[in-house]
C-alpha cells in the first residue's frame, strides 16, 4: 500500500506531459450496436485507476495452426503440449515494441518506476488518475449507468494514440467496452415458467429468488432419491451417471484436479454442499469441498445464508462425477473483465505479481487444472473485436498447455440476456461470449421429456432456450467444416444469412445470421430439474450452467484414465470431437439430439417467446446449433480418447 501512494504522490507532483505527438483515433463505439448504458456524469478526474495497455503480439496468426498440431488426431504432434516458457516467448511482442510504448508513457509524464510488465510481456501496466490519463489518449471518460442494472462503469466514447505507437498496441483498458456479464443459470423452483438468473455486475447485494421445493416435492422426492425413477423431475447424481453410463470413480490420479469459475460476489456455502451428499451421495464425506484459489482478494466459503446458487449448482453437478478426484475453485473477485481476471492469474502466460500494483490484484499465482468449467459469459458486442480476439487467443494458449476449457453457452436461444436482438428490425441473433471462441468447448443443455426413463432420447430443453449460433466475431474452425456444412446443406434454417468476422455486421443486409461463423454449442448436457442445496434448502435449478460442469467431470474422468496410462490431458478436445462425428463411428460418442428449438428468450424474461421474433434453430439429426454434436455417451468417450 505504501508504494502505491508513493506513486501517486509522484504523478500529481510532474503531472503527465502531453507530447507534441500526432494522435491517430483508434477505437470508437459502434454506434450502430444497441446502447444498454446511459452516458452519465464525466469521470471524477482525480480517482485513480487501473490502466492496461495490450501490446501486439508476435505469431497470433498462427495461432490456429498451432493449436491443430497438439490437438488434431492425425496430427503427429497430437498431445505434445508446451510448456508456459515456450507460449510466452512464442507470442511475446518484439523487445523494441515494449520499449517504444514504454517511451512514449514515460515522455508523456508517466514515471518509468511506477510501469510494470506482464510476465508474458503482453501488457504494460500503471496507475494514472482519470484526468492524466484523458489527457494521455485524447479522450473524455465518463460514468455510465446501465439501463437495467444501474450499474456503473467508467468508459468513453473513443480515444486516441500517437501514430507512432498506435500499431504497437492491441487496446488501452478502461477503453470503449462496457463489459455486462451474466450467470446462465435458471432459477431454483418446481414451476414450469422457471427463468434464467441475470445477475448483474456492480451490485454486491445482489441476490436469486429461491423457491425451495414443496414439502410435499420433498416428501415426493425423498422416495425417489436413491433410485432412477423421476429422472424427468428430479436430475440427481445417480441420473446423470445413469444417463451418461459414468461409473462411480474408485481413485484419483495426482494433480488432475477440476478447476470451477466463479465470480460476481456468487460463493458455495460448506454447509450446503455437505447436506448435498447426504441426500443424494452419501459416498462423499462431509467437508469435502473445493481447494481454493482466491482472485483479486475473493473470499469463500459463504455461510449458508450468504450461499450462491451459480457456485452451489457448479460443485453439485461436478464432485459426484468425479470423487474422489478434486475440484479447484478459482474465485475472482473481480466485477468487471472477469476473464481477463482469471487469465492473469492462473500460470505463467498472461501477467504477473507486481509490488507496485493494488495488494489484492492477484497475477501468475495458481497453476491451471487440465480441466476448467465456466458458467459465466456475456454478449459478443460487449466486447470490441480488438478485446474478443485478445481474450478468445489467451484461450488458446490454454489449449496449447494442454487446458480444456468448458463454458456454458447460454440460456436464451439466439437473444441476449437482456432482451435484445440486432439490427433495424431487432431480428438478427446475439451470440454469446466466451462461447464465440473457437479454442473453448461450448455446451448447450438438454433435459428428459415429461415421462421420459433412463434411456429416453433427450430434448432440447423447454423451460429456456439454450443458447447456440454462430458468432459474428471468429469464422468457422476448419475442424467444424463437415459437420455444420451437413447441418447448413441439409437442414437449411430458411432464413437470409450473411458472411462476416471480426464483430462487423453487414449494414443494411436483409440476413439474420452469419452462416460463415463460429458455429456452437460443440455438444450438450442435461440442464435442467437438477437437485441442489442452496442455503440449507433442496430445490431445483436449470440452465446451460448446469450442463457445463457435468461434461466438465468427464473430461476430468477421460483425464484421469489417460494419465494412468501415462499418457497426457486430453487439452483443446473440439478437433477430436468433430473428428470422431466425421469419422461415422459404429459407437458413435454422441446421443444424438432431435427434438427442440429456440423459441424463448424474451425482453428481460427467457420465459417468455424470443424477442428475434421467431423460433430461431431447430434440433435436427447431427450437430445443430440447439445441442451441438449431442449429449456424451461416457464408455465411448473414454474408449476414443485413451486411444489416441
């Protein structure tokens, strides 16, 4: 703390000098995007923030080749992952690139002692009050309040750099985004009209309307609890292991733990988890719970009444899949950039500690799990194309370290979470963030029909749509090719479509989506009618964020079997996936999914029908944006992946 007010004692005493340098406009808002922040008051000039600078990175077009060589099963190379050293000297920008940003800052008036590097030498990093750093990118912060949340955030309109470091850099943070991010997750409730929880950034008090079940429902469940019975009322562990044929896990190989994500003031509660195993798997000994990694000065366990349903849903769902091995909580307390938060702080790859930096700000201290699970995402437009590609390639660095990356896709068909969808006509579907990057694995959720046994077919789930499309940001992965052109040529949508990348949508096009896009959820999972405890009540819970764990657990499990072979984590797993669907395997690894679309996702209530006005995508035989490649079948999983 010391050192930071030395630091700021130094910039108000030589202010931040402007330079006679030509300034060149570098980012400006879209302002064709729809507008979900009022512009408030100007910034307070005086309040110090957080500035980061991303420098352009060396090599970030080969990204995608790389990343096919250690993840493509008829590659040579499949599995012969990196090592932290080699990503970072891979991407690291040029020497003279950090020395010319780092000129340029410090004959602008920022002291050269109070500038960190990231570990990774992607980022340069110091503190700078509103004003100066105004003054540093020609631009005028202020405070904008978004329209439903009312949560604030510090942003402006656009902002300038000198022409001779404006090729240097990627983007400058606080910038032009105004990051909104959401759970995907349904409420808790035994009604039919359950909808998806929306919690918003900013708002610490926060919290999810939680219906506990009936006492009759508890009664009702109490007799069915030990069995296979109600799996299309109640999901339970013994359903999921059921469904997907997972057999009980009887060891743990060293050092596989699960990683879970978790954010926005949203933490699991002991307590919860332990009357968990009792009712539903009393094989787990209480006090069983995650190994915390603790981001940006996040705080867990929560007492009961303080409990989360996102966290709670999340270890629920996991732990019985894949005990005795261990979860690994990353906890961030970040309210906004959470990704980037959790970046900086797993491995070597993205940043590091600095002693100059806010106590609690918390770089290149955990090392990633193979496996991490993540509930949380946003929209794609949020985000500037400049900060989605910087994000989605960090990503890939974790694919390149052998990391599989599991996000929910969403929970309201092809709309926002907030109601909205593009365009003059506010029909062209959102896609959703982090799904939109190709080097993640997005899943969509499913559910059982009313009726439905242990081996009915599932469906697409009907409470909320599950989210899926095609991103506007990255075009197609080339692993993706056979299966969505199937999908395209076959089961054409018969709306207008369009081609784009890079988050530009075509001005006056009469298409609704981008046919050429980034096409997911790459498969599915039940995600709905699951049983948890959440402040020492059983309920219900659904949504997308349900669904992501549980295939998380068995990427943990195929992990857990390879290495005892002395083979290595599986890492990036969408090539191999969409490779075996091409292959048209005799045990296919996939059940495949019908039945179902994409008609809710309505202004602010994904109960109610989409706001894009229509039904968005179907369920049809093969992948589809609804389910993806289908749900895992668990024996043909983990034969195909110990094989390679």
């Amino acid at each position: 703390m010391k050192s930071v007010l030395v630091f700021l004692t130094g910039l108000a005493a030589t202010g931040l000098a402007t330079p006679s340098n030509y300034h060149v406009l570098h980012e400006k808002r879209d302002a064709n995007k729809p507008m979900r922040y009022i512009k408030r008051e100007p910034a307070n000039g005086d309040q110090n923030i957080p500035v980061r600078i991303a420098l352009k990175q060396e090599n970030i077009d080969q990204g995608m080749d790389l990343i096919l060589k250690v993840s493509d099963p008829d590659s040579p190379d499949y599995g012969k992952f990196y090592t932290t050293d080699q990503v970072i000297n891979l991407f690291a920008p040029k020497q003279e690139t950090i020395d010319a940003v780092k000129a340029w800052l410090v004959e602008s008036g920022v002291p050269a002692d109070s500038i960190s590097l990231s570990k990774s030498r992607g980022w340069l990093m110091f503190n700078s009050p509103v004003n100066k750093l105004e003054s540093l990118v020609k631009a005028d912060y202020h405070v904008y309040e978004h329209v439903q949340s009312r949560s604030e955030h510090i942003g402006t309109e656009e902002y300038s750099l000198p022409a001779k470091v404006a090729g240097l850099v990627d983007f400058v943070m606080p910038g032009t985004s105004l990051t909104e991010n959401n759970e995907f997750t349904s409420e808790i409730g035994t009604s039919d009209v359950a909808k998806p929880i929306k919690k918003k950034i900013r708002i610490a008090t926060t919290t999810e309307k939680f219906i506990p079940l009936s006492q009759a429902d508890k009664t009702d469940l109490s007799k069915k609890i030990n069995g296979t019975s109600a799996c299309d009322k109640y999901i339970t562990p013994q359903c999921i292991k059921a469904i997907y044929k997972i057999p009980d896990a009887t060891s743990a190989f060293p050092n596989n733990s699960l990683g879970i994500f978790e954010s926005l003031d949203d933490v699991y509660a002991q307590e919860d988890l332990d009357a968990f195993y009792k009712l539903t798997a009393p094989n787990i000994p209480a006090g069983t719970g995650p190994d915390l990694d603790l981001i940006n000065g996040a705080t867990a366990p929560n007492s009961p009444e303080m409990a989360g349903a996102e966290s709670s849903l999340d270890f629920q769902m996991a732990i019985p899949i894949i005990y005795p091995q261990k979860t690994t909580l990353y906890q961030v307390r970040s309210q906004e950039d959470i990704f980037f938060a959790m970046l900086d702080a797993i491995d070597g790859t993205f940043c590091r500690r600095d002693p100059d930096r806010v106590a609690h700000e918390m770089c290149d201290v955990f090392k990633p799990t193979n496996v991490i699970s993540i509930s949380y995402g946003g929209v794609e437009d949020d985000n500037t194309a400049k900060e989605l590609s910087r994000q989605c390639n960090e990503f890939m660095k974790l694919g390149l370290l052998g990391i599989t990356v599991i996000v929910s896709s969403g929970d309201v068909g092809v709309a926002n979470q907030e109601g909205y969808c593009f365009g003059p006509h506010h029909n062209i579907f959102v896609a959703t963030n982090p799904s939109n990057c190709p080097y993640v694995t997005s899943v969509g959720s499913t559910t059982l029909p009313k009726g439905g046994k242990v081996g009915t077919p599932e469906i697409a789930t009907t409470q909320f749509s599950s989210s899926g499309g095609f991103s506007n940001m990255w075009p197609q992965p080339p692993w993706q090719a056979n299966a969505v052109g199937n999908y395209l040529l076959r089961h054409n949508p018969n709306y207008f479509a369009y081609n784009t990348s890079g988050n530009v949508i075509p001005n006056n096009t009469q298409g609704i989506y981008n046919r050429g896009g980034r096409a997911y959820p790459d498969i599915s999972a039940l995600g709905d009618h699951g049983v948890v405890v959440v402040g020492g009540e059983v309920g219900l819970i659904g949504g997308t964020s349900m669904s992501a764990p549980i295939v998380a657990g068995i990427f943990t499990r195929i992990n857990d079997e390879r290495m005892k072979l002395g083979k290595g984590p599986v890492g990036l797993v969408n090539p191999a996936l969409y490779k075996a669907y091409d292959s048209k395997m005799t045990d296919p690894l996939f059940n495949d999914v019908v039945k179902g679309n994409q008609h809710l996702g309505g202004p602010f209530d994904a109960r109610y029908p989409s706001i894009c006005g229509n039904d968005g995508f179907s369920a049809v035989p093969g992948w589809d944006p609804v389910s993806g490649l289908g749900t895992p079948k668990y024996p043909e999983m983990l034969k195909y992946f110990v094989n390679l």
